[in-house]
C-alpha cells in the first residue's frame, strides 16, 4: 500500500490558497509509494495561543516533545509559521515536511528555531532568499532545506483568443500604487478596460472559476514583487510569486518588475519592465502594438508547462522525502 502520507490542510475559508489547493491535488495524482490522505485542521484558538506563546519562549525551542509514534509522513504547506496545523501530529512522526511561503525576515529567529521544536526533517523555502539565509546563518538547525519555487497545475487555467480578449488591463492582488496612479487617467481617457481592486470591492472575484476566466480574458496583467508594493511586510524578500505564472498559464503579458529570481528559473526576461518615468505612455504603446508581444507569451506559456508545474516540483519533494524516511 505504500508509506502513509498525511496532507495537512486548513478547513478555515479565510486560509484557501489556491496555491497549496493545486500542490495537494499534484501530490494525489502523483502518489506513487505513497498512500495520500488529506486531514483538514479546524480552526483551534487554544492552538494559536500556544503557537503564539512558544514564539516568546526561546528556551522551549531545544525540546523535542513526543506523543506517540504513529508512522507515516506529515506534509503541510503554510503560510510563515502557521505552526498550528503540526499540533499535535507533528509529535506522532519523526517525518514532517514543510512547504513555506512569505518566511519575512522579522520572523526569522523563531521560525527557523521551532523547526527542530516540530521535528520538521526538511523544509521547502518558495523564496531562494529565505533558503540562502537559512543555510548560511541558522548552520546549527537540525531540519534540512530546500528551494522549491511557487508553481502551479496548468489545466486550472484558461485563455482566450487575443481578439476575445475584453480586459486591457488586469491588477488584482497586491497593487503598486504609485504605478497604478499613473496608468488609470491614461487609461481611462483612451475608453480601456482596466479592472482593478477599489475600497467598495477589496475582492476582485468571488471564487477561482470567476478569476481564472477574468485571467483569460485579459490583455496585460501587472506583476510586481512585494518588497516593491509592501516593504513593510516583504522587506527584502524578492520572489517570483504565483501570480505570475497565473498570468502565463493564461497567455497575458506581464507589465511589471523581475523579482530577484525570476530570470534564473527561466533563463531569460519573461516580463516587460515598467518605465515609471513613461508608464501611462508605455501602456498605450503595449496595447496598440500587442501583437508584438506574441511570441514572448506563446515562449512563457509553453515555459510554463514544461518547468514550472507542480508535478515537476513534486518530482524534487517527493525525492528527498523518500530519501530521509
């Protein structure tokens, strides 16, 4: 029947990642050695209170609290420290696994501490940052790393025709404000439809199908990594995130800025940088002369589809977790 592998996921609404949604379903179609089980974790305050309590607590860090051995692998994929959906299975096995998104620098000194605390024997770092930093000043911590890029299934996307297309321009998601404010009136007075996030509708779309058909739908999608739209949360911390290969899988072209490791995953510049000095000119001009911009679309899309799937990011997990159980 294969080893017992254990997905842990939040029942919460307010927690639904399309990304770890997509990453799950992977793992299940691709379980091979495996026997694939999904655990949903209730919201628990008791469980965030403690969570909480040993991040102030540094002297609980070096423990190594056991229950009772059950077998199997714990797999849970998380947003920073969101350490509760380990309680209490991650001191039932020796064989938990991570995969981690937006690690910020303010949190790392308990963070990568309470890895040892949870028993974690490896975990996967969407960030290339966060893993360097990881590796080169936290030596002394037991749980072993990887850098594992954000990815995505490909049939959960979609794309229209260009001449199909009725969005000119899509920002959704975090929004570079200073940008934004530049192309609105441009794009405004030229009669083009530009959808974006406003104070009377924080949600752009009501659930993934709305989404994924306005993505479909769009011309140009903005992009820009978070240290540049919140550096007071990202700090440093540039990644390529989903939206980006959202926006490939969908055939838009991205208008945006490189996060620091973007460029090595495709080994070319698969955006249009912003000229802020020229943005609403700039705009104007992609659109009138979009068909240009063909080829580079076509060469992300099918990028995307040979590299930057799930399936080939399961590839390398699953390998590693098969060589430390």
């Amino acid at each position: 029947m294969g080893v017992k592998l254990r997905l842990l996921q939040s029942k919460d609404e307010e927690y639904f990642l399309d990304c770890i949604d997509e990453l799950y379903a992977t793992i299940e179609d691709n379980s091979s050695g495996f026997k694939v089980q999904r655990i949903f974790i209730k919201h628990s305050r008791f469980k965030s209170f403690l969570v909480r309590k040993l991040t102030g607590i540094p002297a609980l860090f070096k423990l190594r609290p056991k229950l009772k051995n059950l077998g199997g692998v714990n797999f849970v994929s998380m947003i920073s420290g969101d350490f509760r959906f380990l309680i209490p299975h991650a001191f039932t096995s020796r064989l938990n696994f991570i995969y981690m998104y937006d690690v910020w620098p303010r949190f790392h000194r308990w963070i990568f501490p309470l890895l040892d605390f949870f028993n974690i024997k490896c975990i996967f770092f969407s960030s290339k940052q966060v893993y360097e930093i990881f590796t080169e000043q936290y030596k002394h911590i037991k749980c072993k790393a990887l850098w594992i890029p954000e990815a995505l299934q490909i049939d959960d996307y979609k794309f229209n025709a260009y001449h199909d297309r009725n969005i000119d321009v899509l920002e959704f998601g975090r929004m570079y404000d200073e940008y934004h404010e530049l192309i609105k009136g441009a794009l405004a007075d030229r009669g083009k439809n530009h959808i974006f996030r406003t104070p009377d509708k924080y949600f752009l779309f009501a659930d993934k199908p709305a989404f994924t058909q306005a993505l479909a739908s769009s011309k140009i999608v903005i992009c820009v990594p978070s240290n540049i739209t919140n550096p007071e949360r990202s700090e440093y911390i540039s990644s390529m995130t989903l939206r980006y290969l959202q926006a490939m899988a969908s055939k838009c072209l991205i208008v945006g800025l490189l996060p620091t490791d973007m460029e090595e995953l495709f080994g070319y510049n698969p955006i249009v940088a912003i000229d802020m000095p020229r943005a609403d000119t700039q705009i104007l001009e992609i659109l009138e002369n979009y068909a240009q911009y063909q080829p580079l679309i076509e060469k992300n899309y099918q990028a995307v589809i040979a590299n930057h799937q799930w399936k080939n990011r399961w590839i390398i997990m699953k390998q590693k977790i098969e060589e430390m159980i």
